[in-house]
C-alpha cells in the first residue's frame, strides 16, 4: 500500500480502479472506467505484478483492496462506482453487479437505472436475499419519477416487508396505500396491493381496487380472475354485495401450468360439494408449485381443500414441507400463515397439545398486531385446545385479544366465533354459547358456506341443547347435520350426530347408535371424539348393567383423552366414587325452594361442572341430572348456570 501512495498517480489510479471493479475487473473494463490508454493500462498491470501486488487482475492481499477502497475520498470513490457501473451495463454485465456499483456511487439518474435495479432485485428475491433486494427497490423508487412505475415499485417493497413482517405502519404500505386511493397504480400494483389489503382488512381500499381492475377490460387475465375468486373467498360480504365475477368456463381446466387458473377453480369447487374434486385439485396444486408470493394464497386453499375434505394426515404432511420452505426461505408470515393451518388440522385431529403448540408457534412469528385477519385461525385454535384442556382462564385471557374489525366480515370469524361458543358452554353459559353457534350457522348459510367439513354448526347446536337437557331440539338439529350429509359415513362429523342424537335416546337404543358412531369415528382421524364415544359407551353399559365392558370402555376413552391433552375429558371419565355430598346449609334446607338433590346438583352447576361431571361426582345418571336441572331452573325462573350462582348465593 505504502507503495503504490509512493509510485506514480497512474499507478495509485489503477490500483483504486481494480478495488472498486471488485471480480468485474479486467484490463477492459479498468481501461474503460479510467478512459485510459489500453497500452499503458497494459503497462501498469505489469508492473504492479512484477511488484507482487497484483495476481492478474485482482489484489494477492484482499485485505490491502479493502483498506486502499477505505483510504479514497468520498466523491472520488463515488464517481468511480458510477463509472463502473456505466462501463459494466454499457458491456452486458450481471444487472446485480451494475446495480451493486449504483448502489455505491450516489451519482446521477438514468433512465437505465431503473429497470436494472427492479432486474437486480427479481434476481436477489430468488435467492432469498430480502435485504438486498429491498436495498435495490428504494433506489428504484427515488430513481423513478413516473408515478405509476412508483406505485408498482411500492407495490413489490410492500410484498416483501409482508413477507418478513406484515405491518400497515410502514412507508412503503402508505405509499401504495396513497396510489391505489389516487388511481395512480398499474394493474400489477392492483393486483399486489389487493393481497395485502386484504390482510389488513382494508375493505374499502379492496373495493377501490376491484373497481379499477374492473374498468379495464385488458385485466382480464388469470391471475386477476384468481384474485377476485380470492376477494370473495375470504370476504363473502364483499362478494355479495359485489356481486364478483368468478372464473368462466371456458378457464375450468386441468392445466397445471396456469397455477392460477387451477386456484380459481379450487376456490369455485370449495364453495360446492364436489369434495373429490376439491381434493384432486388440491393434490395437483400442492405436487406442482412451490411456495412463493404468487402461490401462497393458492397453497392456503389447497391445504384448506383437504382440511375440509377430512383428509387431514395429507393435510398435515404437506403443511409440514411447506412450514419447512418457509423457514428455509426466511419469511415469518409465511410460517404464520402455515402454523395456524398445522394447528387447524391437529386441532381436527384431536392432538390438543400440538394443536396448541402450532398455535403458540403463529401467534410468535410476527407482532399479534400485524397478523391482520389470519390471527383468528391460531387464536381459535388455541382457545379451543385450552378449553378441552380444562384451563378456562387461559382460554378466556386468549379470547380477551383484540381481533381488526374487518374480520367480521371474513369467513376467518367463523372459526372465531366456534371457539368463543365452545368456552361459553365448557363454562356453564350455554346461552351465550348457543348464540354463537346459531350466528355461525346463519353467516355460513347467508355465505353458502354451509358445507360440513367447514364447520358442523349444527352438531354444535345439538350439543347445547344436550347439555340443558332439551332432548327434542338437540335430535332435531343433529338429525339435520345428518340430512345435509346424506351419509352419516360421509364425514367424520356424521359420527358426532349420531353421538349426539344417542344421548336423548334410551339405553337400549344408544348403545347401537353409539357403535355406528364408534365405526365411523374409527375410520376418521379425530381420535379425540373417539374418547367422547367411547366414554359414552361405557357409561351406557354401565347404566345396562354390564360393569365389565363398561370399565373397559373408560378405561380406553381415557388413555385416548389423555394422548389427545384433553385433560377435562380424562377427568370426567373417572370410575364414579363413593364420595359424601355437599352438605345443604342448616339454615337453608327449611326455607329452600329446592329440595336436596336438587341443591347439590345446583351447586355443582353453579360451579361450571358439566351434565357428565355432575353425574360422576354424585354417582348418578346424566339423565337425573338432567331432570333435577330442569326442575332447578323452573323453581328459580333462571336460563342459565351463570345465574345459579346468584340465585343460590341468595339462600333459596
């Protein structure tokens, strides 16, 4: 180094000309950076390899390119990297090292510079690099003075800010925010900013989006006719008001190389009942496509796909090799995104732990406030997983969280909803739980989205009812489940229908209901609702007399319940004990409306143990609990258990 600061200014000029150049440089390219004498560049590179300074082109000691690169003024090195980058897109170089040497330079706009940054940061997106390629999108941006190249530049920062971090507090969302509002953006940054507003919820904005794709007759391509399919899929308000185009016929096809075109029509078949269909395509999609910013929508509905087609060992294996592209890639939303759906299949499954486990895990990934609309799917699933766990407080604190509004309006709220109704009735407020269930059923029906493997509102229904003992109303809506499917073996859920409808039926009849539920339940994966009936069984032979199969029964439903975590499960399954009962207070047995069975079985209630608890606890039948709190509520004029602990404080 001491050297060349001491040799001639040419010899210091070519030195600084080859640090800056980096692997691009040659005898070519520094000649042209320098606008020198080919012969005397020549000549210089000689005599700095006869000095040991140089091997070829190149530095032997990188380390002495770095301190002589530090060692350049500010001005001058920036006007070198400019030169270079000028020389190097003039000769054809890679666009990532072009826009490497811009990076540096602070110099000029050109109108080159633009498309080569955009070239450079497709390129450094392949590779995963975000940093780097976002580096590259913000100086196309302030390089850029046409407004709807700048709203497509946004639109492309954005997508990749969402994929690390989706918030609506940073520049570049205001920016496309500010062009989609304007009228200023292409159909491109339509087309992208549609996705993430409608994350965020921003319905308006959609709708604003929507309309000026609309407009423009030359929209019409596949990826915008998915995306409108999408619009309706995860708005069905939206939808319907809008009355969206779906796909037309002629782009039902079986092309697997228009990923596009073949997520419209998984998004068409998922709102029908052609479940075979729904599964192929799934199938086809997810063997076919890797995970990217262009097919993660598509993936989501796939998996969706073979959720509610009940094929869930499927759906598990394939939400795995996608949760392990995503980590390998870097995206935390992504990893979100697939969390969530891992704990919806494990949630299905019966595997409480890991269901809660998944949820955890996408509720972490990215701050709870940036999650938008996709936070309902892990939050539902780890209230649910809390309340078969028995841990009503934890559920309760999760279902505290606040959720946007515009998820409302998304058909996300419906799993939100059935996991706020399944607390309520765990914790003795059926009436509020049924509320929940009945308002699922009504925005699946107002959404078409009455299909079974969506939601098995009704079996829901039926279970309420159960609980509260009106036998007559839980067989009707369990019956209606059964109506929809057709086939009690159809679905999984037909099993838990004819569950339901064995509990208002008498011994003799429930326990075969029960066994065509235990052969239909068997063939599914839910080995939680195996437990619920095989627990069932057991408790009917005992009430047949048969004590032996009885326990055996127990014995298996609570080694499954304990597999699955489903702890309050486990606990009410316990051979009855021999206990003494509550002792009614001395003062309040004489001036009591209720007489003494009635009490303690009141209290119990008034605790927020359940019809099945009840009965274990006091060594009787669920049906004589039944009866005793139907008279209990008559005498008190209550409706629900939340209100016997007011009542009974009062010393009826």
């Amino acid at each position: 180094m001491h050297r060349l600061r001491r040799g001639s200014g040419e010899l210091l000029r070519v030195a600084e000309a080859i640090t800056v150049l980096g692997e691009s440089s040659s005898a070519v390219t520094i000649t042209l950076v320098l606008q020198a004498d080919p012969v005397a560049v020549h000549r210089i590179l000689s005599q700095l390899t006869d000095m040991g300074v140089l091997d070829g082109c190149h530095f032997r000691n990188r380390d002495a390119g770095v301190r002589l690169l530090r060692g350049m003024r500010v001005d001058h090195r920036r006007r070198m990297h400019w030169r270079a980058a000028e020389v190097l897109y003039e000769r054809g170089a890679a666009v990532t090292a072009v826009a490497d040497h811009l990076m540096r330079s602070g110099g000029p706009r050109y109108p080159w510079m633009g498309p080569v940054l955009r070239a450079a940061a497709e390129e450094a997106l392949t590779l995963d690099q975000i940093s780097r390629a976002m580096d590259y999108l913000e100086l196309s941006y302030r390089a850029t003075v046409d407004g709807r190249d700048r709203a497509e530049i946004a639109s492309v920062l954005a997508a990749i800010e969402w994929r690390v971090n989706p918030s609506t507090a940073t520049r570049n969302f205001a920016r496309l925010q500010t062009a989609v509002r304007s009228g200023a953006a292409s159909n491109d940054a339509l087309r992208e900013a549609m996705r993430y507003l409608l994350w965020y919820g921003r319905v308006d904005d959609v709708r604003t989006a929507l309309t000026a794709l609309e407009r423009d007759h030359s929209a019409a391509s596949d990826d915008i006719a998915f995306l409108r399919s999408w619009v309706g899929y995860t708005y069905p308000e939206l939808a319907g008001r809008r009355e969206l185009p779906s796909a037309p016929a002629s782009a039902v096809s079986t092309d697997a190389a228009n990923v596009h075109r073949m997520g419209t029509n998984l998004l068409t078949a998922l709102g029908g009942t052609g479940c075979e269909s729904t599964v192929t395509m799934a199938h086809r999609i997810l063997s076919r496509h890797r995970l990217d910013a262009e097919t993660v929508e598509i993936l989501t509905a796939a998996l969706e796909g073979l959720v509610y087609a009940d094929r869930l060992d499927v759906a598990a294996a394939w939400c795995d090799a996608l949760l392990a592209e995503a980590s390998a890639r870097s995206s935390p939303t992504w990893l979100a995104i697939f969390a969530g759906l891992h704990a919806e299949i494990a949630l299905r499954q019966g595997r409480l732990d890991d269901a809660s486990d998944r949820s955890v895990q996408a509720l972490n990934q990215v701050p709870a406030e940036n999650l938008g609309l996709v936070i309902a799917r892990p939050l539902a699933c780890r209230v649910r997983a809390l309340t078969a766990a028995g841990r009503f407080e934890e559920a309760t604190a999760q279902m505290a969280r606040d959720v946007p509004l515009g998820l409302f309006d998304s058909r996300l709220v419906l799993l939100y909803l059935h996991a706020r109704g399944h607390l309520a009735l765990a914790t003795g407020r059926a009436a509020d739980a049924l509320v929940d269930f009945q308002l699922c059923g009504a925005l699946m029906q107002r959404w078409q989205l009455d299909l079974p493997g969506v939601l098995a509102w009704r079996n829901d229904v039926a279970q309420v009812y159960l609980e509260v003992g009106d036998h007559e109303r839980a067989r009707a809506f369990a019956q209606r489940h059964l109506d929809l499917l057709g086939d009690a073996e159809r679905h999984g859920s037909g099993g838990v229908s004819l569950r339901l409808i064995a509990g208002t039926a008498e011994p003799s009849e429930r326990v075969l209901l029960l066994h065509r539920a235990e052969a239909i339940i068997r063939r599914s994966p839910d080995r939680l609702e195996l437990a619920r009936v095989l627990g069932d069984l057991g408790r009917t032979y005992d009430q047949l007399g048969d004590e032996n199969r009885s326990r055996l029964l127990r014995r298996s439903a609570m080694r499954l319940a304990r597999y699955c975590g489903a702890e309050e499960l486990y606990r009410s399954l316990g051979e009855p004990r021999a206990i003494e009962p509550p002792q009614l207070p001395a003062d309040a047995a004489p001036t009591g409306l209720l007489t003494s069975a009635e009490y303690r079985v009141a209290e119990l209630a008034a605790r927020g143990l359940r019809n099945r608890d009840i009965a274990a606890e006091l060594g009787i039948t669920t049906s004589t609990v039944e009866q005793h709190l139907t008279r209990v509520y008559r005498k008190l004029k209550v409706r629900r258990r939340g209100e016997l602990r007011f009542m009974l404080s009062t010393r009826c």
